[in-house]
C-alpha cells in the first residue's frame, strides 16, 4: 500500500482500521521529526525525516513477521528516499519509497543507486511527475525526467490511468509504482481507494505483490493471552504436575537446588501452556470503535459507486459518509482522552495508577524498532541477530564490566566489609538455627503484592504465581528456605533478557544510545541476552550493576542521601521521592518566601558541593572529553544564572564571576587534599594523589582563566557596579564606530538597583551585548554554582 498523507499522526486510525491487512506500506510526507517518537503496533518502521524543515519525510512498515532490514536511507538534492531489504521465495527483494517535492527535481544517481544496491527493486513514491503515455493526463517537466530514467531500461512503470490526486475537479496520476523484471510481472490488483479525513488529495494505491515472503522464526520466549485464561484449569493442572515431585527429597547441595528449581519451573509452565492460549500477535486498533469501522468500510464502498456512477447523488452521499468518518475519529479520541483522565479522579488513587495514566497521556509507551544499521568497533549490524549479538558485545565490554577497586577508599570498604562478613558468618555458625525460616503466609502475602511486570527468560509471569495453590506455596517454601541457608541462588533464576530503550534524541545506529533494561530480579554472577524483536543474542555475564526492580537500587540511593535534608530550616518543608527533590515553603510576603527557599536551597547546595569536591579527584582520571562536556555545562550554567546570551565570551563570565573552570577547581581540591594528606601523614593517600597530579601535569590542560585576562590592546572595558538587590539589569547599545568599550554606573535611586550599562561597539555583522551584574559576587557563586552541580549531577548519573 502506498499513500502520501501529509501527517501520518492525523490519519493513523483511518489507515490502521482500512488498510490492516496489507503487509508493506509506502508513506510520504509523513510530516515527522526526528526526536518525535511513533510506532505502528504489528509494524516495523524505517524512517528518513526531514531536518531542519517543515514537512516532507518517507516511512516504511514492514509487519514484524518479516524478514527485513535498512539498507538505505538518504535524502539527495531534495529526493527523500528509505530502502529496505526483504528475503522472499525468489530470493532479496529491495522495497524503497520516494518523495519529491513540487519544486525538487528528479535526481537519477537516486534511483541509480537503488538498483545498484539490489537490481530486484519496487520502488513506490509520489514523485510530481506527470507523463501522458503512461496513464497521465499530461506530461509536466518531473514527467520529461520520469521518461528519462524509465528509457534507461532497468525500471518498468505499471502501465494505467488510475488517477492518485484529486483536488476539486481537477484529478491527475502523480504516484508511481516502478519495478525491475521480474518484479513487475507479480504485481496484480493495482486500485486507488478514497482520499483519507475530509479533503480532496492524494490517493491511497493497493496493489497485490504474488511473492512469499520469509518469516522470521518464532520467539524463543512464549507470550500468553492472559485474557482468556482459565484460571480453574491451570490451578488443576499445577496441581497434578507438582504432586509428582517429592517432597520429601532433601536439598543438600547446590545441584539439589538447580535441579529441583528446574522442576518447579516446568510445572509452572506445562500448566499455563494447558490452561491459557498463546498471543496470537495480531494487530487490535483500540484506537477506533465499531461503529467508526463500519463508517470507513461503507465510505469507500460509497466512494467506489461514485467513481463507476459519476451520479452527482452518489457523490453528495460520499461527502456525507465522509464528514461523519471524521466525525467518529474526532469523537473516539476524545473518549479515549476522556477515559484516560477519568482515572485520576478515583477514590483510591496511588502512585502507580498516576504515573501510568501521566505515560498513556504523553504516549510514553510507544515502542521503538530497532531499524537501520547499528555500527559498532567498525562492525556494522543490519539483520536483527547480528544487532542482537552487537548490542551483546557493547554491554559486555563497556557497561557490565567489573571495575578494579584502585583507591585507598575502596581498599577500606573492602576490608570493613570482610570483617563483618566473617563476623556474622561466625555469629550464625554458633547458633541452631541460623535463620528463621521462610513461612508459607509470608509467601503468600507476597505473591498477593507482585506487581504485573514482564517476565523473564522462563516466561512465568506474575499474574500465574498470583493465582498459586496451597501445594505450589509448600513447594516454594522449601525451595526458598533451601536457598537461604545454602547462600545458593539457582542458576536457572539468574538468566536474563535484555530489552532496549531509546534514549530522547540520540543517534539510532550506536549502541551507547540505547538504556538496557534486564527482565529479572537476581543478584550475583547474572547472566543475560538482549532481545530485539523476537531475536536473542548469544548469553554474557553480567559483572556490575543492579536489576530492573531491584531493592538494591533505592536502598544504595538513601545510603548515599540520606543526610542531604540535615541542614535545612524549619520554615521549608522537603519531598524525597526516588531520584526527586523538592522543597516548597509559606510566608506571607514574597521576599520572604523567596529568602526562605533560597536559604534551603544554599543549604542543600553545600551538601552537594561536599559530593562533588569528594568525587573531584577520581574525576580528574576521566577521558579529556568528559572533562570539555562538562566545561560547556558550566558555561551554560553561567550564561542562565547570569542571563546573558550564547554569544557571549566565556572568558569575560569567568573573569566578571570570578568562578574557576570546572578542570582548574578539581586541581585546586586535588592540591589541598594532598597538604592535608601530608599534614595527617597517610602517606598512601599521598602517593596516590601525587599519581594523579604528575600525570596532570603531563597533558596539556585546558585554557586558564585567571583575574589578570588579557584584553585585546584596541579595546579598553572598565565596568563598576553597587550592590543594592539581588536585581539584574540588561542594558545594551549599538555603536556605529568601533575601538573603544566603556562602562558606566547609574547611581542608585530609591526605585531599584544600581544599573551597571556596558556600551559595547560592534561590527556590521554582531550586535554589541551589555549587562549589568546588581548581585554580590558571593550571591552569584552561590546561583550559578547550584545550577551547574545539578548540571553535573545528571551527567555523572550517566557515566
């Protein structure tokens, strides 16, 4: 199927409940951008956006049942082009659509490239091009060059007069379907549909393409309909297959307990195979009622009688049908708005109801394909195993890795940590008993609580282990007090899959762009695959980190901020909330609501100061690049706390601040954390600091901006400013002439602030930039220097 829609995102339910049953769709002129995210459920999507201008775009579906990857995407001249590469009975067949716009031109090399890459190709796109001897009621200058490339004798055209665009009474064939021999002899029932929503435009194009296309194999992992379980038959069935394990067998070693894991896990598993059907993967547009199908099947049944009647009657009837479709679209998605919104007024409400509701609204659910090529160490990936095992090596070598614990800090850790494991392993040696056993109601209290999240690699999700019986709870109960007091987690539980987040606005084809999330909730020595589509790379360990939903997590988070809120006054009021902060205050004028936040703010700006002076100097054995990025979030800092544009010189903020760079403050803490080693005499702490300094020292470091900044010798800035109120004044003036920069302070009135005005020259192409800087210099460290430490704290969060 083949449409131009101008925006995918209007007509996506119209398309998704008329043209379902097609397996590839050509679309252009999605009106798409690059950071905005869009899925079709069923659907692999390959797009090329357009950058940096309205409109135009190109996008392929390729229903996930398909073997297919990217093998082009490229936009030439103004010809938006996408390819993808599908394996079929007769062997690889290229699909491309092609978009060109009115005013664009048709670059040949395009096509030419297309049939280089693959000479079996189908290319279908609106290219504006009009050429009478082909079915067209007119040849148009794009019609001439069409001519051109179909004389070349590599490409054929579906020869008729179906009309695609229609506008008012005037119709014309602008949409082409092109092929290779043989390609072009499977290709039958060729039609143009109604025009989608209420205007008169281009022609949805079906057409049937006689040719087996091969299917990807089956996911190794089983997906289930819960909705249509029968939940009485598989608490039956548990029960049978669990009654032919023994009870009464001991588990004494740790193979005991893989073998007995292995057991459970199958009766689990056998009675959810009997009991409840597999998904079944078809597409379900939820989006779109029943009533509002049947509107769009009978408007292009109306539509259809039209074109064979040309009846003026038949023609207002499908205006008609054609309003009330829109209408019925409109309608379902304010419904659908409406029920989402509704859940927030329930009477019981708690936070995760909230935060999926918040996820439905802003469509964060929407899943991304992993299209196009994925390159890597100077491999490149196209099909999805090779992605897979790519992604595989990249988490292995760069994200769970086992770092060397180097510093004398972590030697102590280490250290503290074996003491008290020797401890209490000599503690719980002497007694009988060394634990109080797993009871089978504390199971079941928490198999009550388990939340409905994806299941892992032995597809046994929580919704099966809610619905246990009384035999299943004993079995567990043994197994569980088994591992606890063999300190042995089964080697089955500790497999992972590994599903794949697109970060915002990152590049597609690096793996660093992607978030991995593990599907499980085991500790030690895990191992794990990543899962792209229903392809499994090969199994590696992983050496750090903690799982998806891991207690560890928030546990590790409170050790490490739990003191962050010690200092902050009675008057502000705090909210701690897994990674978020806030602090909120009363007062009954604003200048004292505004000391008050801001009194707290500097409070917790200490405490993160201490954080980060802490961490200074393992940060100095960073890569010179994270030290640049994190230089450019200073001065961005600088420039919003300051309120002076992106032109503006980061050597003048510096020197006007008197702020040091990020790299110069490290080496200033790094040098005053080695006189206080040498004070208390840790001679260790000593040689590893001096380490660090000497290979400092070595590199070249980054600009240095000092009070003495030198100023070019045609240019002389003199700038005084009165302290009067935390007010900053922007002033600027354009000079005709050039040479001389002065300042001049505006004495203080009772009606504001002292106003410091820089009359700054220009040139014919700048604009000169003057500001005024009303705060103390205490006053604006504190300010900037909050900004960037939060800065700093998300970019650490990332490395």
């Amino acid at each position: 199927m083949h449409i131009n829609v101008t925006s995918i995102k209007k007509h996506t339910d119209e398309i998704l409940a008329r043209f379902n049953t097609y397996d590839i769709w050509s679309i252009n002129e999605t009106n798409l951008k690059p950071h905005q995210l869009f899925s079709l459920q069923g659907f692999n999507i390959f797009r090329n956006d357009r950058q940096n201008k309205q409109g135009g775009g190109v996008l392929l579906a390729i229903r996930k049942s398909i073997k297919c990857f990217e093998i082009l995407n490229a936009t030439i001249e103004t010809n938006e082009a996408v390819a993808v590469q599908i394996e079929t009975s007769l062997g690889q067949l290229l699909i491309a659509t092609v978009y060109i716009p009115p005013a664009g031109k048709i670059q040949q090399k395009l096509f030419d490239e297309i049939y280089q890459l693959n000479n079996n190709c189908l290319i279908l796109g609106d290219l504006n091009a009009a050429l009478e001897e082909k079915g067209s009621r007119k040849t148009n200058a794009k019609g001439v060059q069409l001519k051109q490339i179909l004389e070349e004798g590599y490409l054929q055209c579906i020869d008729n007069n179906l009309t695609t665009y229609a506008r008012n009474n005037y119709e014309e064939k602008i949409d082409w379907i092109l092929a290779t021999q043989p390609t072009i002899l499977f290709i039958d029932e060729v039609e143009t549909h109604a025009p989608l929503g209420c205007k008169e435009d281009h022609k949805p194009i079906t057409f049937n393409l006689s040719m087996t296309a091969d299917l990807k194999p089956k996911s190794p992992r089983l997906t289930f309909n819960f909705n249509l379980a029968n939940w009485n038959l598989y608490r039956k069935k548990l029960n049978e297959y669990l009654n032919k394990i023994d009870l009464k067998q001991k588990l004494e070693t740790k193979e005991h307990i893989d073998t007995y894991t292995i057991a459970l896990t199958n009766c689990i598993t056998l009675a959810m195979k009997e009991a409840m059907p597999l998904a079944n993967g078809k597409i379900r547009n939820n989006n779109v009622s029943e009533v509002t199908k049947k509107l769009i099947e009978e408007k292009h049944k109306v539509y259809r009688k039209w074109r064979k009647t040309t009846n003026e009657i038949d023609k207002k009837h499908y205006y008609k049908i054609r309003e009330l479709v829109s209408n019925a679209i409109r309608n379902d998605r304010i419904e659908k708005l409406t029920a989402i919104m509704s859940t927030l007024s329930a009477k019981k409400m708690q936070s995760a109801g909230v935060w999926n509701t918040v996820k439905k609204f802003h469509n964060k659910r929407t899943k991304q394909s992993y299209s196009g090529q994925l390159i890597y160490q100077n491999t490149t990936a196209n099909n999805d195993q090779e992605k897979a095992n790519v992604f595989a090596r990249y988490f292995e070598n760069e994200i769970f890795v086992s770092k060397p614990d180097e510093t004398p800090f972590h030697n102590q850790v280490n250290t503290r940590a074996a003491s008290i494991k020797r401890k209490m392993k000599m503690e719980t040696s002497s007694r009988e008993n060394k634990f109080s056993p797993i009871t089978e109601n504390e199971i079941k209290c928490i198999l009550k609580q388990l939340p409905n999240s994806a299941p892992g690699p032995d597809a046994i999700h929580n919704r099966s282990l809610k619905n246990y019986t009384k035999l299943l709870v004993i079995h567990l109960a043994k197994i569980f007090n088994a591992i606890v007091g063999m300190g042995h987690i089964p080697q089955e539980w500790k497999k992972a899959n590994i599903i794949l987040l697109l970060k915002p606005k990152k590049e597609k084809k690096v793996p660093s762009s992607y978030r991995p999330i593990s599907l499980l909730s085991c500790l030690d020595q895990r191992t794990a695959s990543v899962e792209i589509e229903s392809t499994l790379s090969r199994s590696f360990a992983l050496k750090s980190g903690t799982p998806q939903g891991s207690p560890l997590s928030p546990l590790l988070y409170i050790l490490f901020t739990y003191d962050s809120m010690n200092n902050i006054e009675d008057h502000t009021q705090y909210g701690l909330f897994a990674d978020d902060t806030a602090l909120w205050a009363g007062s009954n004028t604003i200048k004292s609501l505004r000391r008050r936040l801001q009194t707290s703010a500097n409070e917790f700006n200490r405490w993160f100061r201490s954080i980060i002076t802490y961490g200074c100097t393992i940060l100095l054995k960073t890569d010179n690049s994270i030290w640049k990025r994190m230089q450019i979030l200073q001065n961005k800092a600088l420039r919003a706390a300051l309120g002076l544009p992106m032109y503006t010189s980061t050597e003048f903020i510096h020197l006007r601040t008197k702020i040091p760079m990020i790299k110069n403050y490290a080496k200033e803490i790094l040098n005053k954390a080695i006189s206080r080693a040498e004070t208390y005499q840790d001679n260790t702490t000593t040689e590893n600091l001096k380490r660090i300094l000497s290979i400092l020292q070595s590199i070249n470091s980054t600009t240095t901006v000092t009070s003495a900044a030198t100023i070019p010798s045609t240019t002389v800035v003199t700038a005084t400013s009165t302290v009067t109120s935390a007010t900053t004044v922007v002033s600027s003036t354009i000079v005709p002439t050039t040479t001389i920069t002065s300042a001049t302070t505006v004495p203080p009135t009772t009606a504001g602030p002292s106003t410091t005005v820089i009359t700054s020259t220009t040139t014919a192409t700048s604009i000169a930039t003057a500001t005024s800087i009303g705060m103390s210099s205490e006053a604006i460290r504190q300010e900037i220097s909050l900004i960037i430490l939060f800065s700093l704290m998300i970019l650490i969060a990332q490395f």
